[in-house]
C-alpha cells in the first residue's frame, strides 16, 4: 500500500481475531479478519446469525478488544488504548446506531441527543441549539420534548442517527439500522445515512443481513461466515446510483 | 462530565426509582437522626456539667494559701520560698491578687466550725463567708428557697438542704425520695438561729508574750436570720470541708472568729490574715497564668484545672460511645446504599452500555454512581439531622416534664451546636459515599458488549 492510500485508509483490520470461551467450548466470533476501508465508503457486512457481523463491527466501535490482530481505525491502533482512550475514540471518532435504537426511555429526544455532548463537556446552550439542529435534520425538529416510547420506530431510529452524528465523527458504524422496521421506514433510513455518506463525506460501516438493502446502497459488500470473510466485492449495482459510491 | 451533568444525571436516575430512592434515603436519615440525637445529649450533659461546674468555681478559681500554713499540702514544696520567708496572706496581700492581670476578684476564705443553735437545740456545722458576688455566679443560689442576702453585711444567713432537714429533725430515709425543698423551707424562712463562735481580739501592746503573739479569745453569739434554703450544694466540690451554713462574707469577716492558722502564724501582729484566698478568675484559660503569678509572689496556689481536665475527658469517652452507638443505625443504613446502587446498576445495565457505546468514560460512570450515593447521602443527612434535632427536643421536653414533677429546676440536657450539624451531614455524605464505592467501580468496569445485549 503506498504513501496516498494509508492516508485515506478509514479502517484496516489485520488478522484480527475475537474468541472466547463459552464453557467447554471455544467460540471463534471473529477469526482471522483483515480488511481495508477507506475513508468515504459504504460498505455493508453481510452474512448470517452468529457469522461474526456484530462482533466485528464491535471491535471496530471500541466496545470490545481482539484477541488478536490488530484493529486500525484513522490511524490508531485500538488495541493499545487504554479504556479511558478507548472511551474519548468512541465518543468522538464514531458515531453509532443499533438495531433497537439504544434511546434511554428516561429522556427526551433532545436529552438523548445532547448526552454524547454531556460527555464530550460541551457548553449546556450550545449542546442544546446544535442537538436541536440535529434532530431538525433528520425531521423530528417538532419532537424535540417526546420519549422515546412516544415514537414510532423510525422515527426512534432516526433520533439515534441523529445522537450518533452529533459529535461529528468521520466514522458511522450501524448494526442492522432496519431490523426492527418496517420495509418503507428502513429504506428512508438507509436514504438518511446513504445521504450522510455523500454529502458529509462519513465513512459507514453497516451489518445487515438483508442483501437487497446492502445492492441499493453500500459501493462495497463483505461476506463473512463462521467469522471469517468470505468475499469483499465492490457492489457494481450501487454505483449506478446516482450520486452512489465508487 | 462536568460537575453539573453529573449532578444532573445523578438527579434524574434519583427521581426515576424515588419510591426506592426516598427509601433508602429515609434509612439513612434515621441513621442520621439516631447519631445526631445521641451526641446532642452527650453534648447536652456535658455543657450542663460545665455550666454547673464553672458556676461552682471549679474552673475559674485558685485558692491561694499562705506558706506559712501548710496543713493542707506536702511537706515542703521546692518552688518559692520557706514557709518561714514567705509573706503572710493578709489584706495587703488580697489587694494585691485582685490586682493581678485576669483576676475578677479575691476574697478571703472564712470557715470556721462551730455551734449553731436552733430552737434552743444546738448543731455542730462548718459555716463559710459567702461573696456577695456568689449571687450570680454559683446557680445553687438560683433557684434556692427563699432570697440571697439582702446586703452585703447583713446578719442573715443561708442553709443547705442537708442542714435545713437537720435543724427539722427529718432523716432522710435511704432510696426514699427527699422533701420537697419548698416545704422544707417553708418552716425555717424568716426564723432565728444563734451561732456561737470564738472571737480573737488583740491584747494591748502592753502584754507581751514570750516569743509568739498576744491575743485573747472571747465567746461571742450571733443571731442570724434564715433567709434561704438551697436544694443544691454550692460548695459540692469541697469534699469534706464544705460548708452547711453560709453568712455574707463581709459579716463573717466583721466577726474576726479565731482560724486555726491565728495560732500557728509566728509573725502574728495582730493584723489579720487569712488562711486562704480564693481568687476568681475572668477566663478559665487564664487560670494557670494566674496560679503562676501567685506562687510568685511567694505563695502556695491551686486550682482544679486537672479535675475539669478529667471531666472532659471522661465526656469525650461519653461522646465517642454514643458516637458509635448512634452511628450503628448509619452503618446499616449504608448497607441499604449498596444495595439500591447494586440494584441500579442492574436495572440500568443496558443504559450504562449505551452511555457507554456513545463515549461515556469508566470514569464518567463511576462519578455518576458517586453522585447518586453522595446526593442519598446529603438529602438523608439533612433529614436526619432536623429529625434528630427533633428527637433531642423531645426528649429534652419530656426531661423537664420530670424535672418539674420532681421538684428540679428545668435543665437544658441537649444540644445541636452548628458543627455536629455540619458534622453530621457530612459523615453521612462520606458513609454514603464510602457505599458508593463498590457500585461504581462494578458499574464502571461493565462491559459494554455484554451491557447492551442486556434485556
């Protein structure tokens, strides 16, 4: 790899692996990863249950460390951080949503998005008018003082990418962003982080299983089983897209 | 996080459980109560004994003696001068401790033994001279039957309870409960009583006496209106040479009764001196510099220093007892804390990985968890403390109710000073937060993977 493509490299694993023991039995999650993604791409982990999607996608977040192998994220290796580190890489180099939406019933719409900010000590006035904006832009600028159990699941869904983009990371990693919706919600979700992909220029990283969603929107599709990468192809249908990737 | 988000969170997550919050919280305020309750009447007590021991001079007073006269004390004392050299303890030598930086005042102390008689029947008793000060300086008088002296010489006089049960006949039975001092006084205010005495008057310069002075003794009597009767002793510090009959002292001094020390003194010129004075002083912190000063002047001077000294301690053995014994309802109080946060962190194991997948820190955590216990801790250290108070006050209430029926004069037996309340508060805080402490670094250190798989 030359000197041009290490500095738009977003993501490289190399041989990464996460194993742990459930009882008797040892459980390769991730098992022998390497994988290069640069900064701006789409692209989508495909596989079935327990084939090392979510796990992988974890080590890249930060929430969890490999067993071995290292992960590479803008240039850190995320193995060597400490938890504190590891704790101010997830709050400001990434930006995350889930399959359940991981909104904290207890707070409004406008808390859940401002509580990256808390984190990040951003000043209270400003956390509020920027997290306000946020919500604005993904439609829910009139939802600001709603629960979470007040919403519908997209529009959940889309106060999480809203939480998620809030510290402007370069990074968006999203585990199965449509699994609990429905088929029309889940595309204007992808059409939300599809456009934040091309307009912010945000490198995203999506698990999903549904290969359709992967065709319509990621410019590159990796195929894991039994934790181990199968194929990584670009996807020539993306990019017929307009303003679609590669 | 900042300071505020924390307390914030820290709120919010409170308010969102308050039944079981306002639970544990009230657990720790009656711990609380219970610590504060306890060292408010050990400090109560001990303010009372102060009170009543300052009053009775135990504090504030030296007794300073003559050398010359050491029936009282050891030997022979190294520091100052022979009993032979040192200056007699006369008027001159009063005038010039009452001058002495710090004193309030000093007087002589007259006590004599003698017969006293009460309806024609005699009594043997120990009578002192009385400062007219001691009206408002020594609480027996307070509260006694009947009134102080009238003036500052007059022939009247004061009996203690024991006295006044003796010149009545009345024999207090052991475990029975006493006269009521009212009625004891009641037959004797306003009557006579005679007292006997030996008075020392000079002989004319012409009759000497071989070596030794010249005087002659005369049996004198005095009649003496009671005036008052005093349920407490004021001289109850005096041990065996305390008084039952008390005269002003201007009166007993007018009376020149013969002191045993009149016949030891060598240098005896007929002028009067005392065998001991006692010496008032403004501050009790000033007491030592005050003995100094007397012993300087080349007599003997003691004062009781040590027995308070004993005193304070022994309350401060007290204090530290009820301490532990108050602080006992906050230990389990604190187990409550824990449990509550364990329980939190249980119920919250999901939320605690999404603020952790968002950025939250293991410290961010950790604070927040501390916040909560330390929040539990100050609002049921500020409950407790006013429950507390309110406990004391009732129990003080309900003191004086018995205090009245027995006759007592009513005694303030508690006390909430401004730093066992911020004392208090802040044990608590530091308990709760000590409780905290396994909570938070459990919640700290949760993994956040297993958190947010977590239903």
């Amino acid at each position: 790899m030359d000197g041009s493509s290490q500095s738009s490299l977003a993501i490289r694993t190399e041989n990464v692996c996460r194993h742990y023991q459930m009882g008797q039995a040892l459980v390769r999650a991730v098992d022998g990863i390497s994988i290069d993604i640069r900064a701006g791409e789409f692209v989508a982990l495909l596989g079935a249950s327990g084939s090392g999607k979510s796990s992988l996608l974890n080590l890249v977040a930060g929430l969890d460390r490999p067993t071995s192998g290292a992960v590479i994220v803008q240039g850190n290796n995320l193995a060597a951080l400490s938890r504190e580190e590891l704790a101010k890489y997830r709050l400001h180099a990434v930006g995350m949503v889930f399959q359940s939406f991981n909104l904290i019933p207890s707070m409004t719409l406008l808390e859940n998005v401002e509580l990256p900010m808390r984190f990040a000590e951003v000043d209270r006035h400003e956390r509020e008018e920027l997290a306000r904006q946020s919500l604005a832009r993904v439609g829910l600028g009139e939802r600001l003082a709603h629960r979470p159990m007040e919403l519908s699941g997209g529009e959940q869904q889309r106060a999480s990418l809203a939480r998620a983009l809030i510290n402007r990371p370069k990074l968006l990693l999203a585990d199965e962003p449509t699994g609990n919706l429905d088929s029309r919600t889940g595309s204007e979700i992808m059409e939300l982080i599809h456009s934040f992909n091309q307009s912010l220029g945000m490198t995203v990283l999506m698990v999903t299983h549904e290969q359709a969603l992967a065709e319509k929107y990621a410019g590159r599709m990796a195929h894991l089983a039994d934790g181990k990468l199968i194929d990584d192809l670009p996807n020539a249908s993306a990019s017929a897209r307009p303003g679609g990737a590669l | 996080m900042k300071l505020y988000d924390v307390t914030d969170l820290a709120v919010r997550n409170l308010r969102e459980s308050a039944f079981r919050n306002s639970l544990t919280t009230i657990g720790i305020a009656v711990g609380v109560a219970s610590l504060v309750a306890m060292l408010s009447l050990g400090i109560g007590l001990q303010q009372l004994a102060s009170r009543r021991l300052q009053k009775s001079g135990l504090f504030d007073t030296v007794v300073a003696t003559s050398r010359r006269d050491l029936r009282n004390f050891r030997e022979q004392r190294e520091d100052g001068p022979p009993p032979a050299n040192s200056p007699a303890l006369d008027e001159g030598a009063r005038q010039k401790i009452e001058h002495l930086p710090g004193v309030v005042e000093a007087y002589p102390d007259i006590r004599f033994v003698t017969e006293v008689r009460f309806e024609d029947k005699p009594h043997l008793t120990m009578v002192a001279g009385v400062p007219f000060s001691a009206k408002n300086n020594n609480d027996a008088f307070d509260g006694m039957q009947g009134s102080f002296f009238s003036s500052e010489a007059v022939p009247e006089v004061i009996l203690q309870r024991s006295f006044a049960e003796e010149l009545l006949g009345i024999t207090p039975k052991p475990g029975a409960d006493s006269t009521n001092i009212a009625e004891l006084a009641k037959p004797l205010l306003g009557k006579e009583l005679t007292m006997r005495y030996a008075e020392r008057t000079e002989l004319p310069s012409s009759v000497e006496a071989a070596g030794g002075a010249a005087y002659s003794v005369v049996s004198r009597q005095q009649v003496l209106k009671i005036v008052g009767v005093t349920d407490l002793d004021p001289e109850s510090m005096r041990g065996a040479a305390r008084a039952r009959v008390f005269l002003p002292l201007k009166l007993a001094q007018s009376l020149h009764v013969m002191q045993p020390s009149d016949t030891r003194d060598p240098s005896f010129s007929g002028a009067p001196t005392y065998p001991s004075i006692s010496v008032r002083v403004k501050d009790p912190n000033q007491v030592p510099a005050v003995e100094d000063e007397i012993k300087k002047m080349g007599f003997g001077a003691f004062s009781i220093v040590d027995a308070t000294r004993s005193m304070r301690q022994f309350f401060a053995v007290l204090d530290v007892f009820l301490g532990i014994f108050g602080s006992l309802a906050l230990a389990v109080a604190s187990i409550g804390i824990v449990n509550t946060l364990v329980m939190a962190i249980l119920e919250r194991r999901r939320e605690i990985g999404i603020m952790k997948a968002l950025g939250a820190s293991d410290s961010d955590v950790r604070g927040l968890f501390f916040a909560e216990a330390g929040a539990m801790g100050l609002i049921g250290g500020a409950v407790g403390v006013a429950l507390g108070w309110t406990i004391g006050r009732i129990i003080n209430f309900g003191t004086n109710i018995y205090l009245e029926r027995q006759h007592f004069p009513p005694a303030q037996i508690w006390s909430v000073p401004a730093w066992l309340v911020l004392g208090a508060i802040g044990f608590s805080i530091v308990v709760s937060l000590l409780s905290g402490l396994y909570p938070a670094a459990r919640a700290a250190r949760l993994d956040p993977v297993q958190a947010l798989r977590y239903e």
